[in-house]
C-alpha cells in the first residue's frame, strides 16, 4: 500500500476524533476544551496539508524529465522484440529514477536470456555496471535484475527504439549496435555517441 496514503488515513482519521470531541465539547458547553481541540484540529490539518500534498503532488504527478510517446511511434510486436533483442546490443540514454537524472548505457542480451550493461553519469566520470535476466512477456521487454523486474514496451522512431513507461512516456531510448560492436562483458566504459 502507498505509504502516503496510509499517512492520509491516519490523519484523517485523527481528524474525525478530534472533530466529534470538538462538537462534544461544544455542545457540554466546555469552551476551554473546545478552544483547544479546535487548535489541534488545524493544526492537524494544516500539518497534513503541508507535508501531504508535496508528498503526494511529488510521486503521482508526471515526471517533467519525461516526454510523452509522439504519434509517429510505431509499437514493436514480439517478434519484432526478439529480433531487437536477442543477441544484439543496444547503446542509449535512460531515466535513472533514483537519480532522477539521465544516464548513458551499453548493454548485450544474449540468446540465453541473460544480460549484462555499462552505464553512468552523462556528465561526470561515476560509472556501473549490471548483469541479470531478460525475456519478452506479453507485448513487453522485461529485465530482472536481483529482486527488481522492470517491463516497458518498445517503439520505433526512425532508426531510434524508445522505451515507456506505463505511460508513455519515454524513459529509455536506444540504437541496436552491428555485431561488430557487440560489447564484451569485461569492456571499460566506451565512448558513447549521442542517440
């Protein structure tokens, strides 16, 4: 469950206790005890106001890093994915949502269905690398890396191959490498040609 919105319902609740003392007091006529659950009431709310909403506004609002899917995208199918895939390379540019910042990536899928990446800062000299799973399920690509699975669907825009989230928005995008330039799994960071 989203913890925010646990938060809420808590808050929310507490908001209706302390509401049924106010009118309680109220009407017993206990101005003092009403004079002091009124302030608690807002400041209850006003709390929840302040530090709710930017939560809430910040993880459910649309990520201004990422442009929408243009209409011209022309959606891969799975056979289409395979051919993409399997025992190609791909270098591009992604959406690091940790680091809310894009990075630049290198990264083979071989036949077997593993995969294994390079990857960093496109402006600094931090570099990582990675190794896992990947499969076509469904209409997507998904990777498996430890505990962390992460699907998109793959569109094409001319020559380039774009990935979305799930919704459309594009987080990853990347240009198939010729054979020739399939990386191998020990290289060291390789310049990176804009895409």
């Amino acid at each position: 469950m989203d913890v925010i919105l646990v938060l809420a319902v808590l808050a929310g609740i507490t908001l209706l206790a302390l509401i049924a003392w106010l009118v309680r007091a109220v009407r017993a006529r206990q101005w003092m005890s009403a004079i002091s659950l009124a302030g608690a009431v807002c400041m209850i709310a006003g709390l929840s106001f302040i530090l709710l909403l930017p939560l809430y506004l910040n993880s459910h609002l649309p990520d201004t890093s990422l442009e929408p899917l243009p209409e011209a995208a022309v959606k891969v199918d799975p056979q289409g994915l395979q051919r993409v895939f399997e025992g190609r390379a791909h270098r591009g540019t992604l959406y690091d949502t940790e680091r809310q910042a894009w990075i630049w990536y290198e990264e083979n899928h071989a036949a077997d269905g593993t995969t294994s990446g390079l990857g960093g800062s496109l402006t600094g000299p931090e570099t990582w690398s990675w190794s896992g799973i990947w499969a076509v399920e469904d209409q997507e690509v998904c990777r498996t890396f430890g505990e962390h699975i992460q699907c998109g669907q793959i569109f094409l825009i001319g020559d380039l191959y774009v990935e979305t989230d799930h919704v459309d928005r594009i987080d990853m995008q990347f240009l198939v490498l010729p054979d020739a330039q399939y990386i191998a799994p020990d290289a060291r960071r390789l310049n990176v040609q804009d895409v």
